[in-house]
C-alpha cells in the first residue's frame, strides 16, 4: 500500500472521531490480504527447475569429535571448549547456550 508522505497527518482529536464500524471494515479489509498457504504442500509441489534428483544419494563428510571439543549434555551439540559453562552434578558439561 502506497503512503502519502505529504498528506495531513491526523490528530489525536481526528482519530477519536473515527467510528466503530469505520474501524472494523479497516480490520476486515486488511485481514482480507492474508492467504493461507500449507508451507508442506507447496515444498512437496516445488521442483528445480531442469534438474531430476529422484535417484541422486546425499553423502555428508562427517568429522569425529575433536579433543578440544564437548556434548552438551542438556543439548547434545558438540560445542567447543571455551563454550563449556559448567559440569552438572553428574560431570558431565553443559554449554554456555544451555546454562543461560
């Protein structure tokens, strides 16, 4: 919606003079703008465009934990060592994120 910059702004007078029903068509006419779209179906009805990945496997390098390295026991992120907080009363760590 284009604003008018130039336009006469209202006062508090001007906007206590607005009427319930004035007000409510207001409401209804900018709620009529909202469209509902199911996020699920429109990614399972997205393709790319010219590219066929139907039998195309995902392979992900994975590291092994480092030594300077730590799981969260409350998260389960592997975090580094200057982001350990505290150890729980078990000893086992808690990340900084976990302990806020």
């Amino acid at each position: 919606m284009a604003t008018d910059y130039d336009a006469p702004r209202k006062t508090d007078d001007d906007v206590a003079e607005d009427s319930i029903e004035e007000l409510k068509a207001r409401r209804n006419d900018a709620g009529s703008n909202d469209v509902d779209e199911d996020e699920n179906e429109a990614a399972e009805n997205y393709e790319l465009p010219g590219a066929d990945l139907s039998k195309e496997e995902l392979t992900v390098h994975v590291v092994p934990r480092q030594e300077d390295e730590f799981t969260c026991s409350h998260c389960f992120l592997v975090h580094h060592a200057s982001q350990l907080a505290y150890l729980d009363d078990n000893g086992l760590p808690v990340c900084k994120e976990c302990a806020a």
